[in-house]
C-alpha cells in the first residue's frame, strides 16, 4: 500500500495531500500578539479576509497586508474569498488605527489594500489618502505599498 494513501474497511482509499501543500494552523507567541492588536483597534486584514494560507507564518514575523474599507466588498468576483454584499458605514476613524497598529507592531514596511466600495463617490480614495498621511505623520520612516482597487475608473476632482 502506498504511505500517501490509507484505508478502512468500511470507507474507500483516500489520497493524502503532500506534506508542502498543508499549511500550518496559525499560532504562536507574535501571532497571538498581533490578533490582539487587531483585533483591539478593530481591523481587518486581507490574510484573514482572503483565507491566506500563509497567514501564521507572515503574522509570526510580524507582516500584515491592512485591508480597509471594511470587509465587504461591493463585487464579487468569482477567485476572491472576501464576502460580499453592502458594506456597513464608512469607518472616518480607520485611518487613525490603522497608523496606530503599524507602529504597534513596529514594522518598516506597510501594505495596505481595500475592498471594492462602489457605492462611495469616490471608491473610498479618501480613506486611502487619510490611512497614508496618517501612517506617514505617525512613523516618518515607514515605506508603504498600496494596491488600489480601480475606482471603476473614475477621476475625482
């Protein structure tokens, strides 16, 4: 018999996945810390949002990819795992404890991504605006890296 597959005698022969496509369960000492901040300020990250399978290993060096504009996302494209649906209130204070976390967490290197917000007049730009200027006033140094949503397009004034 092969060591990848096993079976019963009441159940059929089941094919094991290789060692290097299972990902570990998330834990540790700085992944347990970093769940608290986020969840303390109330953020949400695209490793959560997404399902990333990478999520302990990144979270225990102390990586995060900030996703803002909430956690619903106004398309639903076929690939993505976020939910869909009508997002909730715009959160105007979100920008503030996403600068907060990234200090927190004492990171050099920010990414920070959204949800689609096509009920927004402005997709949500501001809010990216507001989240870079108020990561830049708070920690000088830090470099960060967005990836925006296409605003369906549009320019605003």
């Amino acid at each position: 018999m092969n060591p990848d597959k096993t079976s019963t005698p009441a159940s059929p022969e089941i094919i094991r996945r290789p060692h290097w496509l299972k990902a570990k369960l998330p834990g540790g000492e700085r992944y347990t810390h970093l769940r608290s901040i986020i969840d303390t300020y109330k953020l949400h990250t695209v490793c959560e949002e997404a399902r990333c399978p990478n999520m302990g290993e990144c979270w225990n060096s102390g990586t995060a990819t900030f996703m803002i504009l909430g956690d619903v996302c106004t398309r639903s494209c076929t690939f993505c795992a976020v939910k869909t649906g009508r997002p909730t209130q715009l959160d105007t204070d979100e920008p503030r404890r996403v600068a907060e976390t990234i200090k927190l967490m004492g990171i050099k290197h920010a990414v920070i991504t959204s949800v689609n917000r096509d009920e927004l007049e402005d997709g949500g730009a501001k809010i990216f605006a507001e989240t870079i200027k108020a990561a830049r006033e708070l920690i000088p140094t830090l470099t960060i890296e967005v990836l925006i949503p296409d605003f369906m397009g549009m320019r605003t004034p």
